[in-house]
C-alpha cells in the first residue's frame, strides 16, 4: 500500500504485519533509548484541520523517534485563512519534498482526495465520520495484548456510533478478523445500516454487554450532530453511561476501552476510566504511538522501494 487512508483496503495479512511490528516499537518505547533510523532523512509533516490531542502528539512523537524531520502544520495561521484550498495546500507540501503526509480533516473523504494529487504517503488520522485507521489499529493491539488473540471474541461498542469514525473503522478491522461486534446505543445514534457490516445491534445496554470480552465506549460527537436531536446527558448517563452496576453484565475479565477525549460522567463513569483492574485506556494510549511508528516505517519502506515520480 501507498497510502494508509482507512482499514477498508487492508487483509488480515496487512492488519496482522502492522501489529507485529508495532509490538517491536512497544518495546522500543519502554527502552532507554527510544530512537530508530527508520525514518532518517524523511520528511514528515503534520495537517490537523480538526483539534487533536492524542493523534497529533502521537504522530509527532513517533516520527521523531524513527528520526524524520517533523513538521507540524498550525493550520490556524495558514493561507488556507485566506482562502487556499486544501489541495493547493497539500501540493504546496509535496513541492517542498515532503515524504509522510498525515492528515486530520472535518470532511470525509477529504484525505483520500488529497492522496490522488500528491506523490508522497499520506496518512488518515481521521475524516470526518468515514475512518480513523490508526485508532481502530492501535485499538486492536491493545485488544490482541490483553486478551492473547484478536479473533473469536466478542465485542460490544457502546455510544454515538452514527458520528463515529472510530466505530467505522473499529466494525472493519474487528470484521476481518473475524470477531463478533455488538452496537449498542439509542437508535437515534446507532444507524440500521451498520448491520450490513455484519454487527448486532441493541440497544438495551445491559442485554448487549451481556458475556462480552471488551467494552468500548465512545463519546457523544456533538460537533457532528448539525443541531440534529442531542440527548440529555443526565438521560444519556442513566440509560447508556458505563457504571459498575452495567460492566457486571459484561464477562468479569472483560476489559474497558475508550479512545479518549473522555466525557466523564457522561458515557463512562471516571472511577471505571481509572480501574487499572479494567480499564486499559491509558495501554491504548501506548499503543498510539507504537502502531504509529509501525504504519509509518512500513510506508517508508515502500516509498524506499518505488519512489514516485514528482506530478506536474
Ligand atoms: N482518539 C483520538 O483521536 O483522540 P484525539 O482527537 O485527541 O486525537
């Protein structure tokens, strides 16, 4: 692969690759000298359309230990103020030799656009609600390091799955690897169609996390909710909000996963965020910056390989 815009093009073969590579990155990361050539002499710039805390300073974080130079983009002061569009952009960038693109927009399907019309590997770090490839990636790694495999469990995604780029990635990748996937939230936000994906769909929340291996909770997406029906968030809590007196419905090893940010009180209640017994959010945190790394270097090594030619 060329680009990494979504965990739809990607095999089991693909997803599986970037995941053993990630877990040498783990340790890496937990070495004392946190530091690779994997990147050196690349350039690798950073494009966040929309706010960001984990993605961004995970991928700066990552390129700067597999010794790129890392750009960060302030999209806030750039001529895009002054009416640039995001391809003049992006090919302003790729006329400045950039080797790594990594991308955040508010639209979907605005960073796969912008692949076509540059010549360096970009990155999806999240479209709008279409996907965001490497949290479903990072997600998997901490699934497949708590529980030994990443195959034949079951797992329940709880929330705003409408808006969710999270989720839509998440249902792929936790597809192609043959897992069973629960949906589960007011209907309003659990679209019918994801049932084509081959998930369940509830949205009683204790029925649907009854025996499941992992609990993945997800934050309501107001800012993509176009004034549409936005639930009361004391309602929200009381019917779909994550508590002890839920989890219990989930199998008593069942981990607690979110990808943050986290509205405490809200969808999780804060003392379950930070049971270290349960909950695995900060491990997910971790594993960000390792799969980042991972889908990085394999990017380059293709690039190493088939250099592109420069597009007029
Ligand atoms: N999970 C995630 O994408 O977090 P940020 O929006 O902080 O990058």
């Amino acid at each position: 692969h060329r680009h990494l815009l979504g965990i739809e093009p990607l095999s089991p073969a693909d997803i599986t690759i970037i995941l053993d590579l990630a877990e040498q990155y783990v340790t890496l990361n937990r070495s004392a000298r946190k530091h690779s050539e994997a990147l050196a002499g690349l350039t690798q710039i950073n494009m966040f359309f929309e706010a960001s805390t984990r993605t961004q300073a995970s991928f700066e974080l990552a390129g700067k230990r597999l010794g790129a130079d890392v750009m960060n983009m302030a999209m806030q002061s750039s001529s895009l103020k002054k009416g640039e569009t995001l391809i003049d952009t992006a090919l302003t960038l790729n006329a400045m030799h950039a080797d790594l693109l990594v991308v955040r927009h508010p639209h979907s399907g605005a960073v796969d656009l912008l692949a076509q019309k540059v010549n360096c590997a970009v990155l999806n770090a999240g479209d709008g609600r279409h996907e965001h490839p490497t949290q479903a990636l990072l997600d998997a790694l901490t699934i497949r390091r708590a529980k030994g495999r990443l195959h034949r469990l079951n797992i329940a995604i709880c929330g705003d799955i409408a808006h969710s780029r999270v989720a839509r990635s998440n249902i792929l990748l936790l597809g192609k690897m043959e897992n069973r996937v629960r949906l589960i939230g007011p209907p309003t936000l659990v679209p019918s169609q994801f049932a084509e994906f081959g998930a369940e769909i509830y949205d009683d929340m204790r029925e649907g996390l009854n025996g499941v291996d992992v609990v993945m909770m997800l934050r309501l997406q107001k800012e993509r909710m176009d004034g549409g029906f936005i639930p009361s968030e004391r309602e929200y809590y009381h019917r779909y909000g994550l508590d002890a007196e839920k989890l219990a419905c989930a199998k008593p090893d069942a981990i607690v996963m979110h990808p943050g940010p986290m509205n405490r009180g809200v969808e999780i209640d804060g003392e379950i965020a930070d049971d270290i017994n349960r909950s695995v959010i900060q491990e997910q945190v971790e594993m960000g910056v390792a799969v980042r790394m991972a889908a990085m270097d394999l990017l380059a090594r293709n690039l190493r390989e088939a250099p592109q030619t420069v597009m007029a």
